[in-house]
C-alpha cells in the first residue's frame, strides 16, 4: 500500500479565528495513520485567512476522505476541500 499526499483548503468561521489554535486542532483531529507534512496558509479576503495543510495519508479506500471528514469537524472550521492529491 501506497501513500498520497492530499492539499486541503480549510477556511475558519471568522477572521477572528487564532491559526495557530486551529492548526493544532486540525493536528489533534487527524485519523491514525495520517500526518500533516506542513501547512501553508493563504489570505482569502477581508482579513480571513486559509489554512492549507498537506496531509500524508495511506492509500486506501476512501484516502483523504477521512481527513477531510475529521478536519470539518473541528471547532472553529467553516469549510474543508480536497484541493490536490498526488502519490508520493
């Protein structure tokens, strides 16, 4: 079995979100056997501010879906999206 590495888009419920909280959360939330390898953040619009986390996970059935699933989740996250997935 494989791995993949899937970028995900993760928008906060407000700009007034700590990033650095919610990074650690995102972290805290992830299913076993998956690791976030870094997170980049993007600036989105009126102060708000994505986060962008590349995540290694197994290549399974369902891959990402786990993450994406477990990361919506997640006090203080509006929105997750799969935004690119690749095999490494």
């Amino acid at each position: 079995m494989g791995k993949v590495a899937a970028q995900l888009k993760v928008m906060p419920q407000s700009p007034d979100i700590d990033l650095d909280e919610l990074q650690e959360r995102l972290e805290n939330a992830l299913p076993e056997g998956a690791k976030i390898s870094r997170t980049d953040r993007d600036d989105v619009a009126f102060g708000l501010v994505a986060l962008l986390p590349t995540v290694i996970v197994p290549d399974d059935a369902g891959g990402s879906d786990a993450v994406e699933e477990a990361f919506a989740e997640v006090e203080g996250v509006e929105s997750v999206k799969v935004e690119q997935v690749g095999r490494i």
